[in-house]
C-alpha cells in the first residue's frame, strides 16, 4: 500500500484512465463474478476459501479506488498543474476521459456486503 500511495500523486490523467479500465475490467469483473458464483455454491468449503481471498482483494479494490478518486479531485481542484491533456480536457469541453475515470470507480463500491454476511451466515448456521 504505501508503494501505491507513492505512485498515485504522480499519475496523470490519461494513466490513470487506462489503469482503472483495466482494473475494472480484468481484475474488479472476475472477482465480482466469482463471489456472486460462491453464494450458489451451497457453502462448500472450497467456495469458502476462494470467497474468503476474494473479499480480501475487494477490500483492497475499495481502498484502491478511494485513492483513485481523492488523485481526480486534486487533478480538478488544480488545472494550473502540468498535465497537458487534463488542461486540454476541460478547456475544450471534452471532459469524456474525466467522466469515464468517476464512472468506473463508482462500479468499485463494495456493494455486496450485505450479500456476503446473509451468504457467511447461511453456510454457518446450515
């Protein structure tokens, strides 16, 4: 973590676009897809430990994209910094890149919980 915490200041906006598409894409879907695929594996110990490694990565995703979206608002609180397509993308009016960042990043909200812990309590108690 701190490793990453030193290298989010430094990335510009086109970096960080690409970064979190292929976050979202090849590592944030298959781990939602397998602990959406383990509430149907009636609790077998195999799922148990796969989802228990998967949650873990999603909190690490969660604490990820908070410092994505903390790097977006300092690059929109500071447009006088040097990063040329950022400037380029809000003069223009083309604040497609900026946009798409925010969106990918809400899709990072660990929002399965509650489905997790109904999950945690059913393989407990059955």
């Amino acid at each position: 973590r701190e490793m990453v915490q030193q290298d989010i200041p430094d990335l510009k906006l086109f970096d960080m676009f690409y970064l979190v598409e292929y976050l979202t894409n090849d590592v944030l879907a298959p781990i939602d897809q397998r602990i959406r695929g383990s509430f149907s594996a009636n609790g077998q110990a195999e799922s148990f430990t796969r989802l228990s490694k998967d949650i873990v990565a999603r909190q690490r995703i969660h604490w990820l994209r908070m410092q994505f979206q903390c790097r977006l608002k300092e690059m929109m609180a500071n447009l006088d910094q040097d990063d040329e397509l950022l400037l380029h993308a809000m003069t223009r009016g083309r604040k497609e890149m900026v946009t798409a960042i925010d969106e990918s990043l809400l899709k990072w909200d660990f929002d399965m919980l509650p489905d997790i812990l109904s999950f945690l309590n059913t393989v407990s108690n059955g």
